[in-house]
C-alpha cells in the first residue's frame, strides 16, 4: 500500500531514496563521490576503511596466534620438566621397593636374581 502526499508521490518510498542527490564536489558519472568510493568503496570494490581494517584485524590475529604459540611453548617445556621429575621420583620409589624386597629376601637367605637383575637395570 503507497502512502501518497499532497503531490502525489510516495512519501514512504520516497523517504529512504536518496539516489537522486549527488555530491557537489568532484562526482564521476554515476553521481557517487570519488573520496567516498575511495574510502568506503562500492558495490564492485571494497574502500580503504575496509582493507584498511581487514589489514589491522589480520596483523591483531597474527599478534595473537604468535602470542598463543610462545604460551604452547612454555607449557611444553614445564610438562617436559614435570614428566622427567616424575619419572625421576618413580625410579626412586622403584628402585626403594626393590633393595627393600633384596634385603627382606637376603634377610631369609634366599638370593633371588630376577630382583637382582631388576634392580640393576632400572637404578
């Protein structure tokens, strides 16, 4: 349904056109101005505004992906650490049991080398 005013044209259309209107400055052929087709581009390009911020969202995601690949690293390295403190401490407790299980048998008399060989290899 068109909304008509005193001069017969569509008031309600007619309030968002605003392709009739063109820039007094420097416009080319189509009415648009050069500096806002450099800026803000048209339906063909984009403008500078968003390169320019595509530019800027590109280098703040390199930024930030190098960022998060030093914190991977740290991360790394400290799990690195704590693996090989563990393993130590395993060793340890390991190599404890067994001179423990070679003493009670040595306290018996009976020489077991399965445990002796065990112990040998992993001390």
């Amino acid at each position: 349904m068109a909304v008509n005013n005193a001069y017969g044209d569509d008031a309600l259309g007619n309030l968002f056109n605003v392709s009739g209107f063109t820039d007094t400055g420097s416009s080319n052929a189509t009415g648009d101005s050069d500096w806002m087709n450099i800026l803000f581009g048209n339906k063909e390009q984009a403008g500078a505004v968003q390169v320019g911020t595509q530019a800027i969202g590109g280098a703040i995601g390199a930024w930030l992906g190098y960022e998060n690949l030093q914190l991977a690293e740290e991360s790394m390295s400290m799990q690195k650490e704590q693996f090989a403190q563990n393993k130590a401490m395993a060793n340890m407790e390991a190599a404890l049991k067994l001179d423990a299980r070679k003493r009670g048998l040595a306290a018996h008399g009976v020489s077991s080398d399965v445990v002796n060989k065990y112990a040998e290899q992993y001390k």
